[in-house]
C-alpha cells in the first residue's frame, strides 16, 4: 500500500489573486498576496516582487 503524503503546512500557506486581464491582452503579473496565518498582504506588479514576498514570510517560519 503506497504512503500518504504528509499534510501540507498551514502556516506555509498563501492565498494569491491575480488582477482580471482583458482577453487577449498579454499576461501580466499584478495582483495581491496574503499570508494566510499571519495575514500579512501586500501588492504586487512583478512574478519577483511576489516572490520576494513569499520568500521574506517564509523567512520567518518555523519548519514544521
């Protein structure tokens, strides 16, 4: 019988949304971000500055 994975962390977990893009229009990384414990938040413009966001929070987690 195959392992069960081990439960994903709460306190690893964030909350992305992504602002609505005309059809058709390229992609663009715009949006906010949201911790989902802490409920720290901020917005972002770049796939990098929302990354930095997750990284700088997860930064100061404990490992499970």
């Amino acid at each position: 019988m195959p392992e069960l994975p081990l439960p994903l962390p709460t306190n690893r977990a964030f909350v992305v949304q992504l602002r609505a893009q005309p059809p058709g229009a390229p992609f663009v990384w715009d949006g906010r971000v949201e911790h989902v414990v802490s409920r720290q938040m901020t917005h972002f413009h770049t796939l990098d500055e929302l990354l930095a966001f997750i990284c700088r929070v997860l930064a100061g987690v404990s490992a499970p």
